[in-house]
C-alpha cells in the first residue's frame, strides 16, 4: 500500500512583481458603507511609483504559458484546454527536482539568506532517458520563498542590477527538448535569463524554443513549493501535476493565472500506485 493520497498546492499566495512590470494591487470597487453591506474588492496593475494605472496581465503569479504567448499563430488558452493529447488542465506524470539550499550546486546564487538555484542547466536536471517516463517537469530552485516574502510588494534588483531570477541554460532548454516533455514548471518568473539591467532585459529564447516547437512544450511559471519539506516532510521525485487553469476568455489569451496541485505518495518511490490513479481519471471524465 502506498498509504494517503497528499495534495500539495504549489500556487503563490499572492502576486509578485519587479519594476518596469507592473505590480498588483486592490483596492475597494463598492466601499461598505454600513458594517453589514455589499462591499466588492478589485485588482489593477499599476506602476511602482503609483503614478498611473496599467493593465494586469496573467504574469504576476502563478501561470500557464501557451504559444500565443510568443507567436501569433501558435495555439491559444481556448485551443489548449479539453484536450486529452495536452496537459494544460488535466494530471498527468511529472519529475519533480528540488535543487534548494544547496549552495554548491552548479548556477546557485544566494539572496536574502535564501539559496536557490539561478542557472539551471541540462548538469542538474534528471537524464533524459528518466524524463521520457513522465509528461512534465517540475523545477522547484528555491526562489519560490523569496517570492512568497514579498506579497504586493517590489521585488528590488540586487546591488549588480540584476534581479537573478531563475532560468533555463541552453543546454537544459535543448535536455528538455530531447525527452518530449509536454510542459515545464519552475517557482521563477520566467524561464529566461536577465540580458541586462539598465535598461531592464529578458532574452525570449526559452520560450521561443519550447512554446515554438512542434508539438510545443507548455510552460508554467512562479510556482511556489518551498515549504513542502517542512510541511510534509519530503519532496517527491514523481508527482501528479494537476493545473487548473483560469477559463474565462479563453480565446486570445496567451496566459491563464492558474493553481497548480501535486499529488503524491509517502511510499510510492516508483510512481507505480500514481500511475494507477492517473489511469482512472479519463478523458471522458475529464472533458465529458
């Protein structure tokens, strides 16, 4: 037997942001007039400085990224959802990595007494020959604390300028290419590495390689997850990975704020007792 079944939320709390993006705030819509009346709370996206309002994109918490994303003719939020051969809303098979708190780990760096790994590349991630048994892989670096910290607050570049977000080398994009994973999730803002600082740069590589390829590789970012080993006492190596990603106006959309749910086992090393439930949950279950 492989004992409970254990549902761990790796969703962020809240929203985070760094500058030039906008950040997230809420505000009263229909202020309470009296103490037992309708009050209606709202979110907008607005400069740092508090100067202006801006749109709120999907990107400030935890989401999914489709082609739409970076290519206008790639498959939107709507053309990827109730699909069995997708994995953008149903569980499926996933490798989890944890590669937090551990300084001497290749690409970690350090940051408010919390170290994670900033540079993930193809040297820390599971063969690929492992990862040809699951669907999706989950990276979980260590930044997902610092994110979780931060609330509705800024999150400030570091004395180089540099914010040192997490992100996929090269080689580790062209590892996950290799296994024909159908998705990706880290607790990072991105996938992409900072260019530079003044002004503030992201390269689109990573994106374009995974979201581009054919069949695309599904990318979900700012992941949280950091307090699973203390809360459950471990961090499995295979999980179902289940998102549920937001519905409404789904055509057009290049991203869905999402959560995101692992389930997993105490004594299921091998994912075998995963596997038999991930077979019970059919598409005609799924999707009607």
């Amino acid at each position: 037997m492989a004992g409970s079944l254990i549902r761990y939320d790796l969703s962020l709390p809240g929203y985070f942001s760094y500058p030039p993006a906008p950040s997230v705030k809420t505000r009263p819509m229909i202020p309470r007039g009296e103490r037992r009346s309708l009050y209606m709370r709202g979110e907008y996206g607005a400069k740092v400085e508090g100067e202006a309002f801006r749109p709120m994109t999907a990107h400030n918490t935890t989401h999914l990224d489709v082609p739409y994303h970076f290519d206008e003719d790639g498959d939107d939020l709507a053309a990827v959802l109730n699909r069995a051969d997708s994995v953008a809303d149903r569980p499926c098979l996933a490798r989890v990595v944890s590669l937090a708190r551990q300084p001497a780990l290749p690409g970690a760096h350090t940051r408010e007494g919390v170290t994670y790994c900033e540079a993930v590349s193809a040297a820390v991630l599971p063969s690929v020959a492992d990862l040809r048994q699951v669907e999706a892989l989950v990276v979980l670096t260590g930044f997902g604390a610092l994110m979780a910290r931060y609330g509705d607050r800024p999150f400030a570049h570091d004395d180089d300028g540099y914010y040192h977000v997490p992100w996929f080398t090269e080689d580790a994009t062209a590892h996950i290419l290799k296994a024909g994973l159908k998705l990706v999730a880290i607790d990072s803002t991105t996938v992409e590495r900072q260019t530079s600082s003044e002004p503030h740069r992201m390269s689109g590589d990573v994106h374009m390689a995974l979201l581009g390829h054919a069949p695309p590789v599904l990318i979900m970012e700012c992941l949280d997850g950091s307090a699973m080993a203390q809360q459950v006492g471990f961090v499995p190596s295979v999980a179902l990975l289940h998102m549920v990603p937001r519905r409404v106006n789904a055509e057009g959309a290049d991203a869905a704020h999402s959560r995101a749910f692992l389930y997993f086992y105490r004594d299921d090393a091998d994912g075998t007792a995963l596997r038999s439930l991930q077979a019970a949950m059919t598409p005609q279950e799924l999707y009607g």
